[in-house]
C-alpha cells in the first residue's frame, strides 16, 4: 500500500488473562500505515500480567471492572481516540496482517461497517468441532430469523466508522457475547447491505487458554 491513509484508526483487543498471547497479538499489528494509530486494551480484571505486558509495549490500557464481552466493547468504544475502529481479539486468532488493506476497503468503497467472517478461510485446529458446529448453527439461526445473509454471524473482527453510533439505532445494549450478533444485525438494518458488508479473512488457532464458554455463551446468542 503507497502512502499512509488520512484516516485516525483505534484497535480494541478486550482481554482477560491473556498474557501469554497479547504481546504476539499487539506486534502483528502492522505500523506507520496510517495518520495515527492507537492500540488499546480493554482490560475485565485480569489477575495475570495482561496489563503490565500492555504498558511494556507502550499500548492504551482502558479499565472496564464491569463483567462481559459486550460490555468491555461498548466501553471501549465510547474510549477510542480514531475515526475508524477495529476490533479482534487479542488471541493471535485473526490476522492483523489485513487491517490496512480492510481500512482501505472502508474508505475506498465509502463503507460504513466490514464485519470478517472466520469459517470460510479457518485453518486446521483454530476452531474444536464444538465450537465450529456452534458458530455454523448460530450463522444460520441469524440467517433464519433476521434474514440476515451472514457467513459468521459470531466473529470478533469488524472495521466500521466511528461516526455510526452518532445513529442512536446503531449504539449496542448487549454487555455479553450477543454483542457481536447485535452489531452486524443492527448494521445491516440500519446501515444497509450497500453500507455494511462481510469479508472472508484467515482464522487461526489461539495462544492460551480460551474465556468462552461454549455451551453458555451459544445460548445466550440463541436467546438473543
């Protein structure tokens, strides 16, 4: 990619105990390809070196001692200094190789939202049968009761403007892991099909021990 892009850009990585896995996580990110580029953490009480591995690599430590998934990202999001916001997790699972080239796509094609779907391109070992089968059921569960047609109703990684929640439509309410289907359902309504679309990225298996509860966190995504 030639020259830098005129954009402000924030990378969200909520953790919890995940120090064996941030700090590959954080150095995969790709520098000096945009005007400004903040990385923050989004820390949920962590009791392991999370945050002091954070600091040692110089990234933004945003503290949210309120429980889950959804709510580490609404925080999160209120807190982020870029106009553009990326979110994955801070597993070493998605490629943040791709972030620029996703960035461009947003700006270039005048998008709004770019949610990355994982099941099409996952590599051998990054998903048990479990939890592949869980995330097949609840794309299609999406498919079926929103008429939404998604890939991965369930992945982590979007690329969106940070001007969408000026919407009041577009601001999230879940504090759990139904966030993630939240926010592609609410794209796709509010924004539209032309304005929000998905992307097949490379999925990869994790570093560390996983905070998802497959059986509890399926359900609740069922229930939402």
């Amino acid at each position: 990619m030639a020259g830098k892009l005129p954009v402000s850009v924030t990378v969200i990585l909520p953790t919890r105990n995940e120090e064996e896995a941030l700090a590959p996580t954080v150095d995969s990110i790709p520098r000096d390809w945009c005007d400004e580029l903040e990385i923050m953490i989004v820390d949920g009480n962590s009791t392991d070196r999370t945050r002091e591995i954070a600091l040692e690599k110089g990234i933004r430590v945003h503290l949210e001692p309120r429980k889950g998934y959804g709510r580490a990202y609404r925080s999160g999001f209120v807190a982020a200094k870029g106009d553009i916001i990326v979110t994955m997790d801070a597993d070493c699972t998605y490629p943040a190789e791709v972030v620029p080239e996703l960035v461009k796509k947003l700006l270039d094609e005048d998008l709004d939202f770019i949610t990355c779907d994982r099941l099409t391109l996952a590599e051998e070992g990054s998903m048990s049968g479990l939890h592949g089968f869980g995330n097949w059921m609840l794309s299609i569960n999406a498919r079926l009761a929103f008429g939404y047609g998604i890939k991965d109703s369930q992945s982590g990684m979007w690329i969106f403007r940070k001007s969408i929640f000026e919407n009041e439509k577009m601001r999230p309410t879940n504090d759990g892991m139904p966030l993630s289907e939240e926010m592609k359902i609410l794209a796709r309504k509010v924004l539209g099909k032309k304005k929000a679309i998905e992307v097949s990225v490379p999925y990869r298996p994790r570093v560390g021990e996983a905070e998802i509860h497959t059986w509890g966190d399926g359900w609740k995504n069922l229930r939402f």
